[in-house]
C-alpha cells in the first residue's frame, strides 16, 4: 500500500531515535567491538528467581489461558497491599486495571480522555510515546518546555500558561525520563487542586517511584481523582514480561474494561502470575539491593561528567538516568553521539528523542551498567574529548 494511503496521524508519530544508535551499537558488537551500552532504559539486573519461578510453576499449572480484562484479582490486591504499604496510599483494588506494560496503561488512559480537539499538558523534555499516543488518539500533545529552574517538572504556573478551553488532561511523569527528577509533593498536590476545580484530568507516570534515591517517595494515588500508572519492568526488574497497571477513579472503570476488553482483551497470564511473587519480602530485599547499586552508580556517574566538562543543572532524584548538556562540547548531540559510539564505544542517547527544547544540547545517560563498566565509560569518555 502506498505510504500516501496510511492514517494522517502516522506524520506525528516519529521513530525512537535511540533505536538507531542501538542498531548501529550491536553492528559494531557483532564485528567484534566492545560497546559499552548506556542508551536503554533498561536496568541490567536480572528478574529475581522468585519472580522466574512463579512464572515457571504458573506455566507448568496450565495458566495459559485468557484473565479478565482487568487482570487477576491476587495481583490486583496485592498491587493495592504495595501501595498501603509502601506509600500509605489507601487504594481499593477494584480500582486497578492490570496492563500488557506502562505503555498498555497510559493508551487506556488516554483512549478514555482525549480525542479529536482535545489537548494533552506534558513537559518537554519528556518520553516521547507520551506525545505519540496523544496523537493517535487524534489529540493534540501541547509540550512545554521546561528546565532546571523547574527541576523539569510542570508547575502549576506553567500550566495555567499553556491551558486553553481544550485541556482534557495534564501529564506528569516523577521521577522522569529523561531527566530522572521528581516534582514537589507539594507542587503536585496544588497542580491536583487545580485540575480539580478545572474538570481536568490529572495523569500521573510513576514507573520510577520505587526508584527514588533523595526524598521521599509521595504517590499520587493518595487521591482517589488521579490516574496513575506505574509498572513492573523498572523497579521489579520484569522489562520484557511486558506488565504494569493503572490506578483509576471509581468512575471510570466500567469504561476502561470495556476499552482493555478491544485493546487487548488481558495482560499476559503467566507474567502476572510471576508477578505475585515480586511483593514477597525476600523479592523486595532483592529490588531494593539493586536499588542500592543504581544509587551508587548514580552517584560515581553525575561527579565522573561534571568532571569532564559536562552540566547537570539539577541532580536527577530518581531513575536511572543523568541529562547531561554537553554544549561545552558540542553544538549537535546526535553528531557527538555518534561520534561517541564509532570512536570509542560508548552508546549514549541524544535528546532528539525527548522534544524540542534544546534537544541538541543533551545527551541521556543511561547507568544501567555495573560500576567496573562505568569507570571504563568514564574513561573512554576521557580518550575522546582528548581528540
């Protein structure tokens, strides 16, 4: 079919460029090059056997066949018991729909709110499917452009700014990605208070809360207004068991069922079947070891930069990255990360992939290596400005 026949949307919906960078990395791998790879967001821990095992058993019981639309009931009270527990956020579980990834919950909750005319509040830098699931949904993403001055994060001021007769939602992602900063608990609550008295739908990425390193870890299911999604594949270490969920309003439930019923009729079975051993107390202290390496990293990584000339306006709280503006060193990120890549090995990420604003001055940094890695990046990082 040719091109000029698919949807109008498709002109909105830009590749990941980080896609690129990964392909060319594992070419020069397969020729024998050595790569160490800081592009993905993906932690390089393995799933915890208890995990493996659950899933293993569950396969061999025979659970292979379809759950409800909203997922196993088990796993929906114990992603509940998670949230009393962990974040003293009291949440019904008939209030959670389990989801094929993070991803699965974020195209629920905006096939439920936007549509043709509606818009969608998010920051820029921000992950790019926020913006293209926006526009499949024949919504538009109004991306605004946010900085150091602001952690990165929305504040209601830069809201109440881009907000127009058409806002249906605002998006907030905390701990972010790229920037892996985290908003103000008290910034959140008056950007909730706002979204309240303004019949506007307040959508709130948490996939990277358990990955907070300073401060604590505020949840905005503490609301029962918000829809929040989070996930199994960061914190639990279950990337390609494609899991998370949304936390949703009482009222909008009989309406998301009936949308995961023709989006995806279930989440995978045996994935949250495995998923029911990740709150068991030895998985925790599992997760929350490799947290511990991830914080330890973070803090050899954003010193190791800042040494060699790059800048970290603001110390990233959480996740798993640093946005580093390198224009200290260059006028164009995606040249530099390339260059990075070809001269001597290290795949970064440029920030292309994350919006408009100042994309060419930032490179995403991924530290999902472990630590012997890291200093080798640093010092290769080191050969290459050296020429």
């Amino acid at each position: 079919m040719p091109e000029s026949r698919t949807a109008a949307r498709m002109a909105g919906i830009a590749p990941f460029h980080v896609m690129d960078i990964l392909a060319r990395a594992q070419a020069l791998e397969a020729a024998g090059h050595d790569i160490i790879h800081l592009e993905i967001g993906e932690p390089d821990f393995a799933t915890p056997a208890p995990i493996v095992e659950a899933g293993v058993a569950a396969l061999r019981a025979g659970h292979t066949h379809y759950t409800g639309a909203l997922g196993l009931p088990a796993l929906r009270e114990a992603i509940a018991g998670f949230y009393a527990s962990r974040w003293q956020a009291a949440v019904d579980p008939a209030r959670i729909v389990v989801t094929p990834g993070a991803s699965g919950a974020l195209l629920l909750a905006l096939g439920l709110l936007a549509g043709p005319g509606d818009e969608v509040l998010m920051a820029d830098p921000g992950y790019p499917c926020n913006r293209h699931f926006a526009r499949f949904c024949d919504a538009r993403a109004v991306t605004v452009a946010v900085d150091a001055a602001s952690g990165f994060q929305l504040t209601l001021e830069s809201i109440q700014r881009h907000a127009t007769a058409a806002t249906r939602a605002v998006l907030i992602a905390s701990p972010s990605n790229p920037t892996g900063t985290a908003i103000p608990s008290g910034e959140l609550e008056r950007i909730h208070d706002w979204c309240a008295v303004h019949s506007v739908a307040l959508i709130v990425d948490e996939i990277y809360l358990a990955l907070t390193y300073d401060g604590a870890e505020h949840s905005a299911a503490r609301w029962d207004d918000v829809f929040v999604i989070n996930s199994f594949s960061k914190y639990f270490l279950m990337t390609g068991w494609r899991l998370g969920w949304l936390v949703t309003p009482a009222w909008a439930m009989a309406a998301l069922e009936r949308l995961a019923q023709n989006l995806f009729l279930a989440a995978s079975t045996p994935a949250q079947h495995a998923a029911l051993a990740a709150f068991d107390p030895a998985t925790l202290d599992e997760l929350e070891a490799c947290k511990a390496e991830l914080h330890t990293r973070r803090d050899f990584m954003l010193p190791a930069l800042l040494e060699r000339g790059f800048l970290i306006p603001t110390q990233p709280q959480g996740a798993f990255y640093l946005y580093a503006d390198c224009s200290g060193h260059t006028d164009d990120s995606v040249q530099f990360a390339q260059a990075l890549l070809e001269q001597v090995g290290v795949a970064v990420t440029p920030g292309l992939d994350f919006g408009q604003h100042q994309p060419q001055r930032f490179l995403r940094i991924a530290y999902t290596q472990p630590l012997p890695r890291l200093v080798e990046a640093a010092a290769r990082i080191d050969s290459f400005l050296r020429t």
